[in-house]
C-alpha cells in the first residue's frame, strides 16, 4: 500500500483575498477618508497627506503645491459638469478638471462662494446640482457656472431627489407629514437637523441620529425597518444588503429586513470609508492603514498553515471531496465547494492519509504534479515526486531519479522505463511521454526512445478528446501534438499568452487552463478554432494570492488554483462584461512645460517637442498595451508599451492624436483624441514663398540680364571682328575691282598714244587723274552719299566714251522724291554693272548705242537702280565669252560683294541683283536691277 506522510495540524477556515496598498506603493497618505470614482473610471482617495488618483496600476497624487487648499482632504465628489469637488478641513473648497486644480485664487466661481465654511454635509441631487450645508446653517449650491446660497430655512428639495450614495439633513429634504412625523417621533426630537438621512439604493432611505439605532425606509413597500445596532454606519447597497462601516471594527454585510449581521470584512481595521466601484470591486479606507481592495472575483483563500504560506503542487477531485497536495509530504482534504452569487461556501478542510492504489480505483485518467512530496514504495523509499499518472491499475511516476510503472504487489509491477531524471510522465496512444529539462523523449510500447521532438523544459501535460496532446514548457510556451508530430507551438510572440514560462495545464471540456508566471488563463481550444482564444486572465490583480501559478483544478464552475502562498478558490464568473476598460489623457507638456488639459496645444516650429501621459484605468486587467497614430502625419496605426508618447521635431500643421489602450481578451478602450498644432515656420506661409519665388525670378533676371549682357558683348566683339573683317574683305574687293578698272583705263590711253592723238590722251589723262583721285578718296569707304556715287559714276562713263570705238549716249534719271546727298550708298556697287553694259552690251552697237540709268523709291521704301542698255543681250554676250574664252570677274565680284553687305547689315531687308535679257520683251539689251534698303547716309569719318 503506498502512503504519503502528513504532518497533523488543525483544520481552518479560509478567507478572502485582499489586496492593500499603502504609501509604498505611492498612496498619499495611510490614513484614507473617502474615496470616488469620476466619470472616467478613476477612483480618488482623499487621505491625511492629499488626495490620490489611481487608475489600477498608478497612484498620482495631488498636495497644496498643487494648488489644494491643503492637504488633508475629508471628502469629495463628482458634479454633472465633470468637477471633482474636494473638501479639506481648511475651510475652504476646491475642484479638479482637465488636469488642474482650482480654488478661489484661479476661479471666478469659488470667489463668489463665502470662505472659511465648516462644512456638515456635501452631496448631490439626481441632477448632478452640488448641495454643501455649513456651520452658518446656509446652504449653498453649486449649478453650472451658478453659485447660489440660502438659509437652511428657505431651501428645501424633495426627498426623492436626493442621488444615490448621499446624504442630506432631514431638515433639508421635503417629506410627506406622515413619513417626517414617524420618523421623529422615532428618534424622540423635534429638531430635523440632528437627523441625517442617507439613501444607499434607489428604493432605500436610511436615517440615523448619532449614538442611536437606524431606521430604514423601503419607500417602494413603504415599509419601516429598525436596526437595533447602532455600531453599523451604511454606505451603499449590494444585491439587497446594506453594506457599512461597523464601528467595532471592520466593515460589514447587513440583512437590514431581518435586523441581522450577515458577514464582516476586516475586523481588527478602523474602517474610516467603502466603496464599490464600477467593477463591483470594494474598497475599504482605513485609519492608518491603507486601503484594501476585494475584488470582484472574491478569491477565498486557504493558507493551510496556521502560521505560514504552504505551496501547493498538487489539486485533483474525486467523489465529492478535493485534494490539496503541498510540500513536506502534506495532503489536505475538503468537500468540493458551491457557489452562493458570486462567493462560494465556507469549508473546513484538514489533512489526510491516502492509499494511492484505492484512491485510484474507478476513477479517470489523470496527471498530477505532484512535485517534491515523497512517495514511500512497498519495496524502498522512492523520494522527490515530480508527477503521478493514473491508468487502470498503474501508476506512471515520474521522479528526479527515473520514471518508473507500478502496481501494488498482487500484480508485482515495479520497472523502470526511463533511468535519468524526469520533470513529469503521461501515456498517451501506446506510448510514453517523458518530460526532462532537456526536452520531450516519446518511447514505444518496448520503452525505446522514438523521437524527442521538443527540446524545451517540460512541464506539464493535458490532452484532450480529439487525441490532442498539449505539453507546457518553462520558456517557449505551449505546444501542440498529435500522433507524436508538432502541430503548433504557441508562445508570447504569437499568442495570447502572456508569458513563455508555463507551469501547469488543465483541461476543462473545451478550455484549455494555462497556469503561468503571469497567472491563470483560459483558452477555449475548440477545433472550429485555427488558435487557441483566450477566453480570460486571472491574476494577482483580481484577488490571487500570487501570479506563479502551480495547479488548477475547475469542478461545478468554482476554480481552485493552487500557488507558492496557498490555495484559491472562486466561482468562475458567468461573464466579465462589467469590466471596466477605460483610458484617460492626464498630462499634455510642451518642451517639459504642462499646460491644461482643455487647451489646444500650439508648438514653436523649431525646436518642438510635446510629451502626451494618460492612463489606462482597469482595476482587473493588467499587461495592457497601446496604439496610437497622429492623423495628418501617419494614419497608420502604431503600438506603445508605456503610457505616455514624446514626439520630438515634428513638421508644421494641425495634427490629431488618437490613441487607445488594448488587452489581449479583445478589450479595447474609447479612441481619446486630443488635436495640436505645430505653429508655421516662415517657410510655411504663403507670402513667404511668393516674395521667394519673385526674388528668385528677379534673381534669375538679374543672372540672365548679365548672361545675355555678355553674351550680347562677345557677340557684338564678334560681329565687330566679323564686321572688320567683312570691311577688309570689301576693301580687298574693291582692291580686286580698282587694278581691273585701271588696267581698263590704261588700255584707252595706249589707243590715244597709237593713234597718235596727244590732245585726246590729254583730256582722257586728264579726267582719269580726277577719276583715279575720287577712288582713293572712297576706297577706305564701305559707304558713301549716293549723290558722290552718281559724280563718280557719271565722271567713269565721260572717260569710257572718250575710249568707245563706237559713241554711245546716256542718262542719269533721279526722281524729284530722292534726295542724293542725304542717301547712303554701298560705294562702287554700281560702276562694274555699267562698265560690264558698257563694255560687253553697247561695244557691239555701230551707232545709236543707249546707256540709260535710273534710280526709283518704291511704295516699301526701297531704292531701286536700273541700269539698261540696247546692246546684243546677256545671252548673246555668254555665248561671244564662251567662243573667245574671255573671262570676267565683274559680275561675280558684284555678287560677292552684296553677300557680304547682306551679312554686315543691321536692317531686315537685303540688296537683291537682277540681270534680265531684253530678248523676251520683243527688244534687244540687257536691264540690271539692285534694290537696296535705303539708308540715312552718315559720313564715314
């Protein structure tokens, strides 16, 4: 028969979990008057040393340097208009709003209310209107922006406005006769005013004098109910019961229906406060302790010590009874637990002998994690059990020694099937999983190692009725097997779970429980699932004794979890809808300077930096995590681990900031937003970039004013060289032209000489001198005066019919509207055109020869010259040089002098050559015609 060893102590009872905080964990002060939660979800706490806000996981508190009257707040409350109001014992009031505190030095509604009022009551009527009572027996309220005062004779208000959780003098409510009569007559005075009155429920009216016992009215059976204790000062209602400070000590749960004392929550505390937030959490204020929060959960806890925490390995049911196993070879055992609400029974529970073999016999399969308790065998000691799996009629044990099967000795079953130290043993389809902490090792139905597929510390194991194995590890989480394969491996990086370090599992239908560092967590492992879904999280922040969580048992929806402090025990809830999950802006601070909460940020453009804090509020919820984006820079949305967000060096604009807390159930608190701007820099503004844009045009018309200015210099220091050298180049033409004339010329005076006539070789030397003397005069000229161009001409044509071997006549025709002197004229053009008619047209005319030239302004103002003669014609003369081979240069030289005057010119219109063959008009003769600009002629000097 196999025993385990216990020690024997008394049996005790359990309590409930509370968690306390005090001034280490950042509360103001540890004496706690009162406390309430704001619209937002923070709960206040007024104490000796300030007042205190705190939003489940962080105290923040306020003192006088923060503009509180002073430090030691008595009371407060929250009106419609979203004001905490806060009442000190420094005679004067003050409220919080939008981050900041104000009192009569910063508020124009404080400076019309009265100073220096000892306060008797403050509350609130069902509208949210704030009614204060002070010592000068006036009343004052407080409506919006409204401060109005009476005396307590002149105002009164229906009893049945009164709000909830408040109280009022009776002399200050209105009752019907009947109800003020029986009251006082109760009470034995006449005096309303020694009378409070008290509303815990929306059908419930307490009244109370001091020192004697209360009176309750149900106002829905109006019905009257006495409370013979006068010790009990109620505070609110809880599912029909009054709940109160009770002045023996403690706090307590009253049957005010049957005048009788249901339950009493910390008795050896002053309780100075309770409160029951919107969770359903309570709250109690001590005197000189702290505050204690029960949770909703309501956590019993079982130390199973009467002086110490015992750490429990080890939960399992069987019957109607539960086992708790710990360390040092102890066992206790109790009936298993029901529910009453949202408590479960009291029980009695004291440890206990088992004979593992009879305690298995016709019950199921199941592992326990026994861990360090020493199971003493038949045939010698076999100490430090890490786990037991039940089987038939077979124990697989799993030990810091070997894993090893056994049956009692009418079956003689006592070998071991792995020789090294195990963490924990199952069997699971014809094989043997063996957990070490190296890993998970599969054996055969011949105990030979198969397969070791997981090379993490094993923990623990749990498989369900679709032939799932699921194995727990110390540091990579959960995985998931089938048929000895790796299905999935579920860890912090890709789950819900909060925590790779996983000591315990328990499966309960389709949950799958997941004991961790971090608490207990439910995932529902329905195959319709593609992942494990966590359905909840409990933790040390809802009532557990510790978050190392090292068993779990669930039986008839109450959860025993076992931990390193002791057992728990709660009735899992039915939802977890009333969870509050809420987030709030606490702090905006521009370059480390806060402003207000209600002002819209506006940042310098250089330099900016703004630092955002708020606070996720949750008293039930822990490991939250948020998301935000800045709508107008990103609207992506970005993750945070911490609760505030800096930005630093943002570009100008107007942003939003959106931001929202998330936990991994699938809570998600309200979008909070909250706009700013970053102001302009001068580079912002409109003007900045039209007088940018117009200094650069300027700038660029200044840069291309010069370019061009430049440019336009190198090109006139070019067309001036090109000019020069065009001038050289029609002085070099006309050196070309000059020798062919005088060659001419000279010819005409050798005649004269043969023929032996001195007197015409006089006149001819004569005229040709003056001719020779008019060509130097010109030759450094590209232009001349078209009236010294008509003499030089007319004196060429005189010395040609001196020297023609047949005389020919000729006129000179200027219109009247030419004026020759004021007409600038290319020099010499004309005299190769008259000599080339001279020479090649007339020289063929016995007789009669005609040399006609005229000079007409046509309607485009341009100058045309006419040089016509009656000679054989331009065809007839080509025809004569090509028979001779005479080659003249004249013509062509005329032409390229023209290009090159073409080239020099200024104006748009150029100097055109036409040769027509008089042939075609029925005639004989050639007709020369230049049009050329004209041009106002200007000395060249």
């Amino acid at each position: 028969m196999l025993l385990f060893c216990f020690y024997t102590i008394a049996a005790h009872a359990q309590d409930y979990n509370y968690i306390h905080y005090t001034a280490k964990d950042g509360l103001a002060g540890e004496t706690v008057y009162t406390i309430t939660q704001s619209h937002d979800g923070f709960l206040w706490f007024g104490t000796e040393s300030g007042l205190s806000r705190f939003d489940g996981t962080k105290f923040t508190s306020f003192t006088v340097n923060d503009k509180l009257p002073s430090n030691e707040v008595f009371g407060s409350l929250e009106d419609k208009e979203r004001r905490l109001w806060i009442f000190s014992f420094s005679k004067e009031i003050a409220f919080y709003k939008d981050g900041q505190i104000y009192n009569r030095s910063n508020s124009r509604l404080l400076q019309g209310i009265r100073p220096n009022l000892e306060l008797l009551s403050i509350s609130l009527d069902q509208q949210g209107k704030l009614i204060f009572y002070d010592d000068s027996l006036r009343v004052t309220t407080i409506d919006k922006e409204e401060a109005i005062s009476y005396t307590y004779n002149q105002f009164k208000i229906d009893y049945r406005s009164l709000a909830e959780g408040r109280n009022l003098q009776m002399s200050l409510l209105r009752f019907p006769d009947t109800i003020s009569s029986f009251v006082l007559r109760y009470f034995h005075t006449n005096d309303t005013n020694k009378i409070g009155v008290f509303k815990p429920g929306h059908h419930i009216l307490a009244f109370q004098k001091f020192g004697n016992a209360r009176l309750i009215w149900d106002m829905k059976a109006n019905r009257f109910f006495t409370i013979k204790d006068p010790s009990t000062f109620f505070q609110y209602m809880s599912d029909g019961d009054l709940v109160g400070r009770y002045a023996k000590g403690g706090a307590c749960i009253y049957d005010f229906r049957r005048d009788k004392l249901k339950k009493i929550f910390l008795p050896q505390y002053i309780i100075n406060g309770i409160f029951q937030d919107r969770e359903l959490n309570t709250w109690f204020c001590t005197n000189g302790n702290g505050i204690f929060k029960l949770p909703a959960l309501r956590v019993a806890t079982y130390t199973l010590h009467p002086t110490q925490p015992t750490p429990i390995h080890t939960i399992y049911a069987k019957g109607d009874h539960v086992f708790i196993g710990g360390e040092k070879d102890v066992f206790w055992k109790m009936k298993k637990l029901s529910r009453s609400g949202n408590y479960v029974a009291d029980q009695k529970y004291a440890p206990i002998p088992i004979d593992w073999l009879a305690f298995i016999r016709n019950a199921p399969e199941q592992l326990l994690n026994i861990r360090s308790n020493t199971l003493k065998l038949k045939e010698y000691n076999y100490a430090y059990v890490k786990s037991i799996y039940f089987f038939k009629d077979t124990l697989l044990i799993s030990s810091f020694r070997d894993v090893r099967l056994y049956r009692d000795d009418h079956i003689s079953l006592n070998k071991i099937i792995y020789n090294k130290r195990a963490t924990t043993a199952i069997k699971h389809n014809d094989h043997y999983y063996i957990g070490t902490l190296e890993g998970l090792i599969i054996l055969d139905k011949q105990y030979r190692i198969i397969d070791t597929p997981i090379k993490q510390r094993i923990s623990s194991f749990a498989k369900d009725t679709n032939g799932i194995l699921w194995v727990s590890t110390y540091d990579q989480g959960i995985f998931k097997m089938k048929e000895g394969r790796v299905l999935a491996n579920y860890h912090k990086g890709n789950s819900a779970l909060n925590s790779n370090l996983c000591r315990c599992l328990y499966l309960d239908q389709h949950f799958l429980w997941v004991g961790t560092d971090q608490g207990a967590q439910k995932f529902d492992i329905n195959p319709s699932h593609t992942t494990p879904e966590l359905k909840d999280i409990y933790t040390a922040n809802e009532g557990l004794n510790s978050n190392v969580i090292n068993a779990i048992l669930v039986k008839d929806s109450v959860v025993y979890i076992g931990t390193p402090k002791g057992l728990n025990v709660f009735a899992e809830p039915a939802n977890r809808a009333n969870r509050l999950f809420n987030l709030a802006l606490t702090g905006i601070s521009i370059g480390g300077k806060a402003i207000a909460l209600n002002q819209e940020p506006i940042l310098p453009n250089k330099h900016n930096q703004i630092k955002f804090d708020f606070s996720a509020i949750s008293f039930s919820l822990n490991n939250i995590s948020y998301r935000y984006r800045i709508l107008g820079l990103n609207a992506a949305w970005q993750t945070a681990a911490e609760p505030f967000l800096n930005f630093i060096s943002l570009p100008s604009g107007d942003y939003t900031l959106q931001v929202q807390a998330v936990h991994s159930l699938g809570y998600k608190s309200p979008i909070i937003e909250k706009k700013f701007r970053v102001a302009k820099g001068i580079f912002d503004y409109w003007w900045f970039w039209v007088l940018s844009a117009l200094a650069l045009f300027f700038i660029f018309l200044f840069i291309l004013h010069n370019r061009v200015r430049k440019v336009r210099r190198k090109e006139e220091e070019k067309h001036n060289i090109n000019r020069k050298m065009v001038e050289m180049e029609q002085m070099a033409l006309r050196a070309q032209m000059n020798p062919h004339f005088i060659f001419n010329c000279l010819n005409s005076i050798q005649n004269y000489i043969l023929k032996q006539d001195a007197a015409g070789a006089n006149l001819y030397l004569s005229k040709f001198a003056g001719l020779v003397r008019k060509t130097l005069e010109h030759s450094p000229k590209i232009y001349i005066s078209l009236q010294e161009e008509m003499e030089y001409l007319t004196n060429y044509i005189e010395l040609e019919r001196l020297q023609a071997n047949h005389p020919f006549n000729y006129t000179i025709r200027i219109v009247p509207s030419i004026h020759p002197a004021q007409i600038q004229f290319p020099n010499m053009i004309l005299q190769p055109l008259v000599e080339n008619a001279i020479k090649h047209g007339l020289s063929d005319v016995p007789e009669n020869g005609m040399l006609d030239i005229s000079l007409l302004r046509s309607e485009e103002g341009m100058l045309i010259c006419t040089i016509a003669d009656n000679g054989a014609g331009i065809e007839r003369t080509r025809e004569n040089k090509k028979r001779t081979g005479h080659q003249s240069k004249g013509l062509s030289l005329i032409r390229k002098r023209i290009e090159t005057l073409n080239l020099i010119s200024s104006q748009p219109e150029q100097i055109s050559l036409t040769i027509e063959d008089l042939k075609s008009q029925g005639t004989s003769g050639t007709k020369i015609v230049v049009i050329l600009p004209i041009k106002v002629y200007k000395s060249e000097l």
